[in-house]
C-alpha cells in the first residue's frame, strides 16, 4: 500500500473545493490511477460549503446551552452550536461534550476550532452521503477511470485510549466494511464476530498525512490497497445504537449508577 499526499491552496470559506482538487491534481507529480482510493478532510468540504461560523453571530443561546457550558466550562456560544448539530447528549468533561450526531458518536458534534481563524469554528459538512458521491463521479469522469474510491475523513478518540484515530463518515466506490463472519482462522475455526472497518483503517492510514496543523495537505491518495471496488455498496459504517458494545454497556452502567444513587 502507498500513500501520497496532495497540498492544497488555503481554502476558504464557498471556494470551489473540488475544481481546485482536480486542479492540483493535474499540476501535481500524482497521476491518479485505477482502483486509487481518495481521502478527503471534512474540514476542507465544510469550509467549502460556508460551514464556517464566527461566534460573535451566536446569539440565541439556550438555557440548556448556558447550564451545560457552566458544568463543562466552555462557551456558552459553543455549546448552543453542539446542541444545533445534535440529536443526542450522553455526557461531557471539561471542555467536551459527548454528542450523537449523524449516527456517529463524536466529541463537540465534530465542531472544530483548529485552524478556523480568529473567534471562528468549522461545522461538520452537510449533506455527507450526496456530496461524496458527487465527488466520485466528477474525479471518475475527469480522469477517465473505472473503478475509484472516495472517503471523507475526519478523526475521533476512543474509549480509554489517548490520542486520536481517523474515522471514515462518508465513502463512495467500494464496501466500507468486509464481512469475515464464516471465514476461517489459522485453525480453522469459522470467525463468529469480525467485521473488519475497511474505511476507518484507511481513514486511520491517511491520518498520517493529512495536516492537522499547518501542513496545508488535505488529500492523500491511497494506492495498491485490496478493497471491493463497487458502484452500489451494500454495507454501512454505522450501526444501530442498541447493536454497539459501547452503547449497550455504558447505558447499563448510568442505570446502575442512578438506581445506586436513589437507594
């Protein structure tokens, strides 16, 4: 597997995403390629599409936003912002609040503050699942090619693990997930369980290239990786909350935790 990452101009609030990557692409030494796979920062989409908000224009800010900044210790504007993007709220420490959003557990609902510029934040991309697979077909046309992969990327952390890792929240071209259930193990044993998250690794993978900082390098091209290459992809990163480990144990766990608390 081989990766190579693309630098962009500094993108800025509605530019033309995509006709600059197509054009850095063509300037560039990278020559896309059959059965390449693309990752792209969701920050760079969400800046494209105006997602980009200074605080200052926050002004109708919840009760609930007021108590949950106070307990948490953050800006009250900040935190109206993580109630808009939310559909749930399971918790938080200082500065950070748990959220559900899009059917993904993410901290701050993926709001970032990271190079946004002064007093601004970056929202996550609208319209994930369309605007990934206009990209496909616009990169597949421009390039002449057959079978291609899209993923746009952002990073989360894990339970009881320090740092962060990526995480796959849109895919186009190819199954996101490999079903190994069946299959067998060096003692030929079927596997009962493994689902592996092809997307996230991936993801995870161009977490080494893609800038955080001030890198400037948004894209990385994944080249020479085994995936199903497929126009109609049958499975979903996602899963329902009453199907996660997670889920199921820690809503057990606040529930022995309240009984404990009225006894």
């Amino acid at each position: 597997m081989q990766l190579f990452s693309l630098k962009l101009p500094i993108i800025k609030k509605n530019d033309p995403l995509l006709e600059i990557i197509i054009k850095s692409i063509k300037e560039s030494k990278i020559v896309l390629k059959e059965r390449d796979i693309v990752v792209i920062s969701e920050k760079v989409i969400a800046t494209s599409q105006g997602r980009v908000i200074n605080l200052s224009e926050v002004k109708d800010i919840s009760k609930k936003a007021k108590k949950l900044a106070k307990k948490y210790a953050m800006d009250d504007r900040f935190v109206e912002l993580i109630l808009q993007e939310s559909s749930l709220i399971l918790g938080g420490l200082k500065h950070v609040i748990l959220v559900k959003t899009r059917d993904i557990l993410i901290a701050n609902a993926g709001i970032d503050q990271s190079n946004a510029g002064s007093n601004n934040v970056v929202l996550l991309p609208s319209k994930l699942e369309t605007v990934v697979w206009e990209y496909w077909n616009a990169l597949k046309k421009v390039f002449e090619l057959e079978e291609l992969g899209i993923i746009i990327a952002d990073s989360r952390v894990q339970p009881l693990r320090v740092g962060t890792i990526g995480i796959a929240i849109a895919t186009a071209g190819f199954e996101p997930i490999e079903d190994c259930i069946g299959q067998p193990d060096l003692f030929n044993r079927p596997l009962e369980i493994t689902k592996r998250a092809v997307a996230d690794d991936l993801a995870s993978a161009a977490q080494f290239l893609l800038g955080e900082g001030n890198q400037q390098t948004p894209i990385v091209i994944i080249r020479d990786v085994q995936v199903n290459f497929t126009e109609n992809p049958q499975t979903k990163t996602e899963m329902p909350p009453e199907e996660c480990l997670y889920m199921n144990i820690f809503s057990q766990y606040l529930q022995k935790k309240q009984k404990l608390k009225k006894s």
